[in-house]
C-alpha cells in the first residue's frame, strides 16, 4: 500500500512539475513552435542520411528501405517518447557538480519525480512527430502479411520500447550519481542506442547484435519484435515467443532500474559547497 502511494505520489508531482514547465514554454507560443519543428527537422536528418544511402543500394543489410524506415520509425517514436519522459535525467552529473542536487534531496517529493519533470521540453514532440511520420510510411509500404498478433504488436514495440529507454535513462542517473558525472556514458546507450536500432541486425557483427539482445536488451524495441512482423530471420538463434517478449523485457529493465537508482541515492555523498 505504501508503495502504491508512493508511485501515486510521484506521479503527481511529475505532473505538476512538467505542468510548470509546460505552462512556462506556451508563453511564448511562436518560438515554441519554431524550436519543436526545428527539433523535428534536426532529428530528420537521421532519416535523410538512410534515404542518401538507399539512392546508391538497392537494400541495407538485404532489408528494403521501407523496412529499414520500419525499424528506424519504431526506434525513433520510443525514444523520442522515453527523452519527452525523462531526457532531463542525462544533466545528472552537472546537478551532483554544482550542488543543486542536494535541494532535491530534502524536498517533500519523490527524487525522481524531481529529476525527471525537470526542464520538462515539450519541443521534444517534434522528435515523436517526426519519428512518427516514417513509421505511418513504412507501416503502408512494406510487404507484410498482416495477422492480429503482427498488428498488435506495433503498438507493443512503442510502448514497451519507450519503457526500455526510460529504464535506460534511470540507470544511467544513477551510474551518474556514483561517478559524479560521466553523462556521455549515458548517451552512449540512449542516444546511441536508438541510432544502433534503425539500422537492421544484420549488418553489424553477432557479438554485437548478441550483446544488445541478451546484455543491454535494446533488441527488444524493435529488432527482435520487427524481424516477426517483417518474416525475416533474426541473426541469432532465438525462440518464436522471443518476438511477444518485449512487455517482459521492459518491466525487468525498469525493476533493474529502479534498484540501480535506490542504490544510488543511498550511495551519494554530497559534493559540499
């Protein structure tokens, strides 16, 4: 029961505190909209540069552009969900560096709640749009045999997805509170772990694609789950059920992440003034 009111709890104050931050954006409305369609456009170039190499290849990896637009959509939309959410959480180290970090500590709210909702940028849905836009595409272009299951798990990937990168982004706090910095670390895995994921498992090495399957599960998000939909092989041996297991795969990493952040917080010792 206490947890539940503990989550219930944090809930709330994320909300009021991206509220804040959202309220503060809207103020000026014409800039809001020029700074989201400028972040859309910038991540878009992600996507320019998969079209540039499809005007010299007939395929990546053998997969078509329309699949690759698959994978590069479902990766995209996630995370651009999970960096609205919580993309906050990467300036972990400047906070612990500068000593604001501790005013979190000894407010009345959940720490997390605080952290995440903090500088809470609605210009990120330009990402999201964008991301959402090459998935709409590729949804109607590729050459798919459409079943109920492959149907239902679109909308399994992006959630389960967005869920994989939010606990990525946790964990990757609260490395930050025990190093005290090391914010490229994190962006490492967040930032590039989504770019890893828009190019198909089949043009990078099996250590590779084994290490983001069974190490850092970011397979989940699209590759494993996608190869289903698309029919094709994945390049390492897994289990049918292996492509419905990314709800699973989710709630793991977000229990790992949250133990990895308790250890945090009770490990920090203040940097003074």
């Amino acid at each position: 029961m206490g947890e539940r009111s503990a989550f219930a709890e944090g809930l709330r104050a994320y909300g009021l505190i991206a509220g804040m931050w959202v309220r503060s954006s809207m103020t000026y409305r014409t800039s809001f909209v020029i700074t989201m369609l400028g972040n859309g456009t910038m991540t878009g170039l992600d996507f320019v540069g998969i079209l540039l190499m499809f005007s010299q290849v007939d395929s990546l990896g053998g997969w078509s552009l329309a699949e690759v637009a698959l994978l590069y959509g479902l990766s995209a939309t996630a995370f651009g969900i999970a960096d609205l959410v919580l993309g906050s959480m990467d300036v972990m180290g400047a906070r612990i560096r500068d000593g604001s970090f501790d005013t979190l500590l000894v407010r009345p709210v959940p720490v997390l709640a605080q952290v995440g909702a903090d500088h809470f940028a609605l210009r990120r849905l330009g990402r999201i749009t964008q991301g959402a836009l090459v998935l709409g595409w590729s949804l109607a272009a590729v050459d798919v045999d459409w079943s109920a299951a492959k149907v239902l798990l679109v909308p399994v990937m992006l959630v389960s997805g967005a869920a994989i990168f939010c606990a990525v982004f946790v964990a990757g706090a609260a490395f930050q509170i025990l190093v005290q910095d090391a914010a490229e670390v994190q962006n490492a895995f967040t930032y590039g772990g989504t770019t890893l994921l828009q190019y198909p498992p089949s043009v990078f090495g099996k250590e590779l694609v084994r290490g983001a399957t069974f190490m850092l599960p970011l397979a989940f998000v699209n590759w494993v789950p996608a190869s289903y939909v698309l029919g094709r092989p994945y390049p390492i041996a897994l289990p049918e059920w292996a492509a419905f297991a990314s709800p699973l795969v989710a709630v793991a990493c977000c229990a790992l992440a949250g133990l990895a952040w308790r250890s945090g917080l009770r490990a920090y010792r203040s940097t003074g003034n």
